[in-house]
C-alpha cells in the first residue's frame, strides 16, 4: 500500500513542515505543487519538521497536471469542505487491493481546492465533518486525520502499533 499527500499551492510554512513529519512517521510521500507561498528552506519548515526530512519521500511539481500526468494510475481523492461524502465513506483498502496508490489532495489554506478541480472529480471528493458554521479545520490538522483514517482501514500495516515502556 502506498499513500501519497498531495498540497496544492501551500501557503503557510508551518503547516506543511509538520505535514512533512506526518509523512515521514507514516511512510506517505508528500507532492507539494508550486506556487509555494514560502521557500521550502524558510527556518519554519524545518524546525515543523524537526529532523525528519532525510526520511521524507518530496516531490515537487510546476503544476497539479504534472502529478496526474505522473501517476495516471493513481487513485485521487480531493479534500475539501464543500464534498458531499465524508471521508470514512470510503473504502481504501479496496483501492489498495486493486495495486493502485492512494493519492490524499489538499488545497491551500486559504482557498482550497480550485471549484472547478473539484466538479471534475466531485465523486472522487471527501470532507470532514465539523459544525455547519465553521469554516473549515487547519491543514495539518486536516492531513492528519484523513491519512490516519487510510493507515486504520489497512490495519495499520508496517507500522508499530504497540508501546514499549518497561516496567
């Protein structure tokens, strides 16, 4: 199984070094499309992501074309708040079983996803539930609990689900 986060157009550094670090301790290779609202050097990101970018699988990208020219396999879900499903009405462990990557795609902080991107792909869209008169919950935040929700329907496989504290 292969998990892949996708930010399209990122604004805030902070966020994408702790999504960075997500990634890196869930073994998700994180696609970041430029324009970057920040250099990806900027002292932000990688104090975010603490040491943990050597273990990071980075891609960047020109546009959100290249990533879907680049995986045409690759089975997309589109997170916004304006999705009719949410996002554990999916079933990705049946994506995984047909060998296709799972690719989880952001939109930036302040915008989202571009409508049009989503009207193409609106199936292919999920959301978060949250109360009717909040706008919408902060990426990381956002990344973290769609990408834990994929890594639990597949048992958590690879990872290390048990504690180790000695008595």
């Amino acid at each position: 199984m292969k998990i892949n986060i996708v930010l399209v157009e990122p604004e805030i550094p902070s966020n994408t070094g702790n999504i960075s670090r997500t990634c890196s301790v869930t073994g998700a290779a994180l696609h970041l499309v430029h324009p970057l609202g920040f250099d990806i050097s900027e002292k932000q990101v990688r104090r975010a992501g603490l040491d943990y970018w050597s273990e990071l699988e980075l891609y960047e990208y020109g546009s959100f074309g290249e990533v879907l020219e680049k995986y045409p396999n690759g089975r997309f879900f589109y997170c916004s708040t304006k999705a009719k499903k949410t996002y554990s009405d999916i079933d990705y462990r049946s994506v995984s079983d047909e060998g296709r990557e799972i690719f989880l795609v952001f939109g930036k902080e302040t915008k989202g996803l571009p409508e049009d991107l989503l009207r193409r792909n609106y199936e292919s869209c999920v959301r978060i539930p949250m109360l009717s008169d909040m706008r919408s919950l902060n990426l990381s935040n956002a990344v973290a609990i769609i990408l834990y929700e994929v890594l639990r329907r597949h048992d958590f496989e690879g990872m290390q689900t048990e504690g180790n504290l000695t008595t």
